[in-house]
C-alpha cells in the first residue's frame, strides 16, 4: 500500500466523468441539475424515498457529501444535513 509522507493512505479520487459517460448515465433533468445548475421539480427524483444508510454521494463522481451522523428531520421529506462530509468540497452559493 502507497502511503503519504504522513504515512496515511492517500485520499481517494472522485473524478468526474466525461461529457459522453454523463449524457449516457444521468437522465436529462440528472444532467441539467448537476451540469447546468437547474432546478429539480420537488419529490420527483429516484433517490426520494432511499434511506439507504449513512452516506448521500455525488450522483456524478460517486464522492460521498453527507454522513447520517448530521442529518436532521427538516420537515419535508427532503435529507437534511448540518454539516458537510467534507467542508472543502462543498462550495456555498447565496442567490
């Protein structure tokens, strides 16, 4: 096993996939909301009604954003999260 000058294992990569393994892996609002920023219509996507455990991962790299440990009931059947998996990954915009 490679190791870093710490001596730990190196972070895993999460790199995205080309624009043809998109187009063919996403459906077109998968691919406009993760691509183009859009607007996914409200409780109609294919991951609504997973609670599949302890981790939300990026549809497109795989990267895992959210733990259980900081999710939280928001009311509106939507996963909540207080805290990002990772802080550095996730970028804050304010419309």
């Amino acid at each position: 096993m490679v190791t870093n000058d710490a001596g730990m294992k190196p972070r895993r990569r999460f790199p995205k996939p080309s624009e043809t393994e998109l187009r063919r892996r996403l459906s077109p609002i998968e691919y406009e909301v993760t691509q183009r920023a859009a607007t996914e219509p409200a409780f109609q996507n294919r991951f609504l009604e997973q609670s599949s455990g302890r981790h939300l991962f990026d549809i497109v790299t795989g990267e895992p954003l959210f733990s259980s440990i900081d999710k939280f009931d928001s009311g509106n059947r939507v996963p909540s999260f207080f805290e990002a998996y990772r802080a550095d990954r996730v970028i804050k915009k304010k419309k």
